[in-house]
C-alpha cells in the first residue's frame, strides 16, 4: 500500500499502513528509538491528514501484524463483531472523531460500537485528537465490572492501595494498607507488587490481605502482582485469589516476553473463577481478570514488529477485553523517558491510554507515574490526575506519600487521590463508599476524617494482624 498527500507544496509518500500510524502518532521518544517516528511536523501533519481519509473499512482490511504470526491479531480480527461494523465501515477515521465527539452522542451509543472497534481503529482516531477531545469521549463512558465490590460507576473514583515493601515484610505491607484505608482509598483493590518472585511469599501476601480484609469486612478485593503462574502455584497451595493479575502486551512476541500467552490467561481466569465457587464470599460479580500495560512494553522486548508503541498499546487493550476483566491500568512513565520522555508526552499517553480502553469497553485506571531520570516531577502527576479525574478514569493507583519505596518510581499519594476526589465531588465505589462512612472515616466524599472512635478502632484492631 502506497500513501501520498502533500503539505504546502511538499509531497509525502507513505509506503504502509504502518507507516501512517508511526508517523501520525504525537512525539514520543520510543517511536524515535524504534526509528519510526515522523522525521518533522510537516510529515506528522501529512501523516495525520493521509489517516483522516482512510475508512474504517481500510483499517480492518489491513492488519498492521499479519495473523499468520501474531495470535493477538488474530484474536482482534476473531472477536471483531462484523455485524455492527457495517454501520460505520464506510466512515472515515476523520469522519469517525466528529461522530465520537458530537454532543447528541452519549454513552448507549458509544456502548453499542464498543465490539465494532478494533483496537487499530481506536489508535487511528487517537492520533487524529487533541488532549481536550481525549478527555471529552472518555468522559462519556462509564465501564461498570463486579467482583467483591461494584467498580466504575457515575462519579465514582476508585482508586488501589499499592503497599509495596523492599522485602516484603508483612506487618510493613498491612501498615502501608492500613495507611491507604484511612484516606479512604483501596475500593479497586489492596495490590501489592512483591519484592521476590516465589510461591511462598506469594501466598504469604496474599494471605495477610485476606486476613486484613476479612477482619474488617472491607468490600474489596486483594491481589498479589506476581506472574500468573506464581500466582496458580500460590492457589494451588491454598491462598486465596480475589483477581488474577499479569501484564500483557499487544503482540504475541511480547506476551512471550513476560512468560504468558492467550492460553495461559484463558486457563487461569477458569481456575479462579472456579476457585470463587468454592469459597464463602459474597461476590457481587465474576470478573476475576487484572491487567497492566504500558506504551513502550513490547519494544523494549523487542517485539513491535515496527508497530508505534500507541497502536500496540490498543491492541494490549483487544487482549483484555477478551477475558472479561475488573480492572485495567495503564502504568504511564514507568518504563521509563527511553519511551515517554516527559510530561508532556506522559501526560498525553495517560488520555489517549484511557480515551481507547474507553472506546474498547474497558474498565480503564491508571497509574499515574514517572520515573526518576524522566522530566517530570510531582506537578506533572497532579496535573495527569486531576485531566483523567475529569476524563471520568475508572480508578487511579496511590502509594505512600507519592514514592514507591519497592519499585523506585514517583506516583500518587492517597491524599492526591482524597483531594482530587473532593475537588471533582467523586465518592468510592458504593459498597466501599458505605463501609467507610459506617465507620466513620471520611467527611463526605473524599476527605478522610482526623479522627473518630471507629477509625481509632480500626488501628488499635490491626495489632494481632502484624503478629
């Protein structure tokens, strides 16, 4: 496929459909380091003018990957629901983000195309928005998912306890939950990423978080952010499993580099969902599913097949949706300024990330995140979380006083997450919202409460956990 326009007297050839998309992407440092990025604006005006002609129906018709080595796109072209589509083949990638942005355009309608987008088709019109758009159709879908609680409903901001230690001491873990509790937050989930990768300290995690939440009757779900088969083996041992977590990729080859496969996540959400047969929990729902993404994750494994690592992050979101999950975040700046040099480019991933796991149907959270050595600093997570507050993001991830003292990474604290929450006037999810203000924990929507004989109990109670 061949591809020209020209910009003020300057002609452009592009020679793939790949080529449009890399080049139509905004500035990202990764894209340069893969050497697929526009090489001026005048060819990312040219590249983004050549993808506003192209109809859905070219998208479709030519897959950035070929099927017959990519089991990811496969799936996409397998789980593409060709009936709805035919409304909108004919329309433009140009024509498509006036639709998604008309104001009589509301979220029934966006629910009912959910199946009829591929994952390229909602990187195309990605790169073809401004910040402002991104938020605007984000905003316009909520994504509601249950499993011991009710996730992602209208005003609703959750957010995950990530209370991660060096060497996975527990009594350290509990406290730092504990710690996130009080501010109200930890209605996605209590996550913790553990230090080393083992059965036993696996299963010791999740244990104590059971306990934790147990004791207490906390409408929430734990999660140890081990390898999948860790995880299994921890199962297999007795811990108890609320979600099953992994990382995916939007290729095979990447999936491969994290050790896992479509097989291995289909097997593993049937073995927990069997596992939630057999234990005396109320669940509200059955998706047991948690994933983690990232732009730049495939190629830093060396597997994008000169893909732009925004369509590859969409086509990470085609894999989600396949298995039904509770939660979805991306983790923007994680990985680090090879791939996201800055806020700026930070700030733009974290919406288009939310803005096409919207459009998918996703359960869409963020980590709002940056490394060290990226420019960016704290104002930079302010300003990303209060745009995908108002972008209407499912859940964002807090740690203790904005720095993960286990991954070396700065992100959010809880009371970023309470302030935001104030400010935009979201609650927690309803179950969790209640539980809180039985126990007198927080003043009104956000703000957690200074004190209080319940929220005195819960900390004098956490004793014998530690023990």
């Amino acid at each position: 496929m061949t591809l020209a326009t020209t910009v003020k007297t300057e002609r452009f050839t592009f020679d793939s459909l790949a080529e449009v998309f890399a080049k139509a992407n905004e500035e990202k440092s990764g894209d340069r380091l893969a050497g697929i990025a526009a090489r001026s604006e005048r060819e990312r005006v040219a590249a983004k003018r050549v993808l506003a002609d192209l109809t859905l129906a070219e998208v479709v018709a030519d897959p950035l990957i070929d099927p017959a080595i990519d089991d990811v796109s496969r799936l996409i072209l397998a789980t593409h629901d060709r009936s709805a589509f035919r409304e909108i083949a004919g329309l433009t990638l140009g024509e498509f983000r006036e639709v998604l942005l008309d104001d009589s355009v509301g979220e029934v309608r966006l629910r009912s195309l959910h199946r009829a987008i591929t994952p390229e088709i909602a990187a195309g019109v990605a790169k073809l928005m401004s910040n402002k758009d991104l938020a605007i159709v984000g905003s316009k879908v909520r994504t509601v998912t249950r499993c011991r609680n009710t996730m992602g409903g209208a005003g609703v901001l959750g957010s995950r306890v990530q209370p991660n230690h060096p060497s996975d001491d527990l009594g350290g873990i509990l406290l730092s939950a504990l710690d996130g509790l009080l501010f109200g937050c930890g209605d996605a989930v209590i996550g913790v990423n553990p230090a080393a990768e083992s059965v036993a300290v696996t299963g010791a995690i999740l244990r104590a978080l059971g306990r934790l939440i147990d004791t207490f009757a906390i409408p929430t779900q734990a999660c140890c952010l081990a390898h999948i088969s860790t995880q299994l083996a921890a199962l297999d041992q007795g811990a108890p499993i609320d979600l099953l977590f992994q990382s995916i990729a939007g290729t095979e080859a990447a999936n491969a580099s994290f050790g896992t496969s479509l097989a291995l996540l289909a097997e593993g959400r049937e073995r927990v969902l069997e596992h939630h047969r057999g234990r005396d929990v109320a669940w509200v729902g059955d998706q047991c599913m948690y994933f983690e993404t990232g732009q730049g994750s495939a190629l830093s494994a060396g597997a994008h097949h000169g893909v732009d690592q925004l369509t590859l992050e969409a086509r990470a979101y085609g894999v989600a949706r396949a298995f039904d999950p509770f939660i979805v975040n991306s983790v923007v700046g994680f990985i680090g300024p090879e791939y996201l040099a800055d806020e700026r480019q930070i700030t733009r991933a974290g919406l288009e990330d939310h803005f096409m796991g919207k459009l998918l149907g996703l359960p869409m959270g963020c980590d709002v995140c940056y490394t060290n050595h990226a420019d960016a600093d704290q104002n930079s997570a302010d300003n990303l979380l209060i745009l995908l507050t108002a972008a209407g993001c499912n859940f964002v991830i807090g740690v203790p006083c904005a720095g993960d003292v286990m991954l070396n990474h700065q992100s959010v604290s809880y009371h970023d997450i309470a302030g935001v929450k104030t400010l935009f006037g979201r609650s927690a999810a309803p179950e969790f919202q209640e539980w809180l203000e039985r126990r007198g924990m927080i003043q009104g929507r956000g703000l957690p409460s200074v004190d209080g004989p319940a929220r005195r109990e819960l900390v004098q109670a956490i004793g014998p956990l530690l023990l």
